[in-house]
C-alpha cells in the first residue's frame, strides 16, 4: 500500500471543495427566484388550503353513500338468511308432522289389531250410547219430578225471580195470584 504525499491529499481536498463550490453556486437560488419560490409555495398552500375543506366534503360524501349502500346490503342479507330459515323450518316441521301423522296412523292400525277392529268398536259404541241412555231418562225422570209446576208455584210464590203474590183466604187456603184487579176505591 503506498501513502500519499501531504501535499498531494491538501490539493486533492482543495479540488473537492472547489467542486463543492461550483455545484452549490448552480443550484443555489438568487433573491429574484427565491421569492418566485416562495410566492410558489405560498399560493401552492393557499390552494391546499381551500381544496381540504372540499377533497373533506367529498370524501364525507362518498363515505354516506358507502354506509347507505353498506345499509341497504346488510338489510337485504338479513332478510334473505330470515327467509332461508323460515323456509328451512317451515320443511322441518313439514317433515316432522308428516312423520308423526304415518306414527299416529300406524299406531291406530296396531291398536285397531290388537283390540280386535270393527266389532269390538261397534260394541263399545252400542254400549256408550246405552249407558247414556239411561242416564237420560234418569235425569229427565228426576227433573220431572222435582220441578213439577205444582212444586214450583207452592215454594217460589212471590219470590222476586218468579214473581206472583200470596193471597190467603178467609177459609185459611192460599193460592199464588200473579194478576189481581184491585175494586177502584171508594169515594167518600
């Protein structure tokens, strides 16, 4: 490795900073267009200044008719995924009631067999209608009896909900009078 001369580096760096020198001197700015650069840049921010309020509009704009369209998406969706549950379960419960129908319709065969079908429902219907009979005339021939018109006169007579008036007579019978003409008063 050889070493430099002194003077040789001392001329080498005067030469680097006369490059220096140059380059500064051609991009360096006079006063005339220093403030043609600084009347640029302020209109520039001027103009910055008066768009950012309209590009804050526009964008504000644009963000409203996103989230109405991001709305009405999402409206849509969900009654589309409300529609395909409804028609989901509505199929289930189809299903579902379709099965316990052929259930019930089985085990109406199966007890129809084993409780031995037609006769023995015919004869547990004849019997039904039997005891119901006479029940009936039980009840009717009871009724009768307890509310014969005889019964009824003598034990509500001149009762509010059945009307009429006791009259008793000088010979110490009774009888219920539900009419009575009254002889016009007397004049004095």
């Amino acid at each position: 490795m050889s070493v430099k001369d002194p003077f040789q580096q001392l001329v080498d760096e005067i030469t680097l900073i006369r490059q220096d020198m140059e380059r500064l001197k051609r991009t360096s700015l006079d006063k005339e267009d220093a403030e043609a650069l600084h009347e640029m840049l302020t209109e520039g921010v001027d103009r910055m200044f008066k768009v950012g309020p309209e590009i804050q509009k526009a964008i504000d704009n644009r963000l409203l008719a996103v989230a109405a369209v991001i709305r009405e998406e999402t409206a849509k969706a969900a009654a589309s995924a409300a529609e395909r549950a409804i028609s989901k379960t509505r199929a289930e419960s189809l299903e579902a009631a379709r099965s316990l129908s052929q259930a019930a319709g089985e085990a109406r065969r199966q007890a129809w067999r084993y409780f031995g079908g037609f006769w023995v429902w015919l004869t547990s219907m004849l019997a039904t209608g039997a005891a119901l009979g006479v029940l009936l005339a039980y009840g009717t021939e009871t009724a009768k009896s307890a509310l014969s018109v005889d019964d009824l006169v003598r034990y509500n007579c001149g009762r509010s909900w059945f009307g009429g008036q006791v009259v008793d007579q000088d010979n110490g019978s009774s009888f219920c009078a539900f009419w009575i003409r009254q002889a016009p008063p007397a004049e004095n």
